[in-house]
C-alpha cells in the first residue's frame, strides 16, 4: 500500500474497532485509537507476515507488550485474512478466542500479553534466537508509554543493548496518557529519547500518527549496525475521535450509540476527505 492507502485503512480499521468496542460494551478505546497507525503501517506494509502461512519460520515477529489495547489488533488481523472477520462479533463473549488481550490461540498472535513490562523481554529473546538461528526476520515489540515504569523493560534493554541485537524494534505509543492521568504525573518519564540512548539504542522520535513518519523509520529499522532501534512514536491518544483525544477518561470508555454514531461520522468525513484529495492529485497529473 503506498502512504494514502495506509491512511484510509487506518481510518476503517478505527470505524471497525469502534464498532466492535461498542459492541461488546468493553474495551481499551483510548490507546487502541493511538496506536492504528503503527499496526497499520506495520501489518500493510512493513512486516513480512502471511495469513495463509501464520506460522512461517522466516516471518517477522510482533509482540504487543501494551497488551490491553487489542482491539485495533483484532480488526487489522480479521481484516488481512487471519481469521474470518466476522468473528470480531464475538469480542470478549463467552467462549471467544478474542478476548481482551493478544491471545497465541489466533492466528497471527505470537505471545500472550497483558501483565505490562513482559513484551520487550520475550521479545530480546526472539531476536536472539534468530541470531543464532542465523534466520533474517525482525522482531517488533509496541510498548505503551506507562508500561515505561516496570523495571523489566529497562532489564530487557539492557539485554538488546548487550546482545547487539539490531534484528530488534522497540515502538514507544508515546501518547503521554495512562489509565490514573498523565504520564508525567504518574511517573515521570521525560527525557524518554535519552534514557533508551543511555541504555544502548539507536532512537528514532518521531510523530507516531504520521503515516509517512512511520513508513520510512520503520522500513529502515533497525537502522544502527550492532544496536536495536527504538522507534518513540509521538501520538495522541484517542486520535481520529474529536472528542476523545487527550482525554484520560476514554482510556477504556465505552461510546455509547450517540458518541458512536457521532465517532463514525468524523472519520467517515476524513476518509472522504482523503478520498477526493486523492483524486484531485490523480487529475492533476
């Protein structure tokens, strides 16, 4: 997909994660509408992953350490074709693979995750082993900016660091806001970019809802020969959803049917606006 594909599909996947939250009347809203735009640039068009081949020895591994923000996970999993998408109506019901964090029972899901400060670890061990494996993939591991606190992250960076793993992607949904408030409230983290330096990393800061930000930081990654990279992806929870953007309490609110309609209806505008932008480029060349 080139950057205006990219864009209009993190539109829908948004519209779908909506719908799917608001069906099931639970969910991580806030942190799953920041980070669409990393899933998406990652799954439609960075990582090397098959649907019809999920378990592919050379694929790319992602591991979603902000566990609980799975919902745009689900849509863009349905939608690539690891499961049928009309299984996302059965999000969080009884007897449902599609729980509320990343479950290895689905295809395309890797590791189990939800207890916060794990991912980065599994994911120093994965890289690791395709060193020693001497296979090629790349392992990505999304961390959410709160889970920056547990002091197993910053073992895991030590690790990556010490191991040299540059096959290894950190991504940083630097949304500045967890489930109590602010980040920097809660537990200071500033400055974020010189912490990772210090511990060994090659950092990337970056605007984390930029599609062509993105697309070119994560192509290139790791892109520091014997260092991993950590990608610190500026974004803006809520992002899409006028209403919900930089507002703490839409960290797991439910839209009820006014605030879903009104939600659908604003990116329904944007993916139109796209859309004729789109032409009017295409007309002008």
């Amino acid at each position: 997909m080139d950057i205006r594909e990219l864009q209009e599909k993190a539109i829908q996947i948004r519209m779908d994660l909506l719908r799917m939250i608001h069906g099931a009347q639970t969910g991580h809203t806030g942190g799953s509408l920041s980070n669409t735009d990393i899933l998406t640039a990652l799954y439609y068009r960075v990582m090397k992953v098959d649907p019809a081949d999920p378990k592919h020895p050379d694929r790319d591994r992602f591991v979603a350490s902000k566990g609980h923000s799975v919902e745009s996970i689900w849509c863009i999993l349905a939608d690539r074709g690891f499961f049928p998408k009309e299984d996302l109506s059965t999000f969080s019901r009884f007897g449902t693979q599609l729980i509320g964090h990343p479950n290895n029972k689905v295809p395309g899901i890797e590791m189990n995750t939800g207890a916060l400060g794990h991912g980065l670890a599994i994911s120093v061990g994965m890289a690791l082993a395709a060193k020693r494996d001497g296979r090629a993939y790349r392992v990505f591991c999304l961390m959410g900016d709160g889970e920056q606190a547990e002091g197993s992250v910053w073992e895991a960076a030590m690790a990556g660091a010490h191991y040299r793993l540059d096959n290894l992607v950190g991504i940083v949904d630097r949304n500045r806001l967890q489930i109590s408030g602010s980040t920097e409230e809660v537990m200071g983290l500033d400055p974020l970019d010189e912490k990772w330096v210090a511990f060994g990393w090659n950092v990337v800061s970056l605007d984390g809802n930029h599609m062509g930000e993105l697309v070119e930081a994560l192509e290139a990654a790791p892109s520091a020969a014997g260092k991993p990279t950590l990608i610190l992806a500026n974004t803006v929870k809520g992002k899409g959803v006028s209403f919900a953007e930089n507002v703490p309490y839409w960290h797991h609110h439910v839209p009820n049917d006014e605030e879903l309609e009104k939600a659908l209806a604003e990116l329904t505008a944007q993916l139109d606006s796209l859309k004729q932008e789109g032409k009017v480029q295409s007309h002008g060349q």
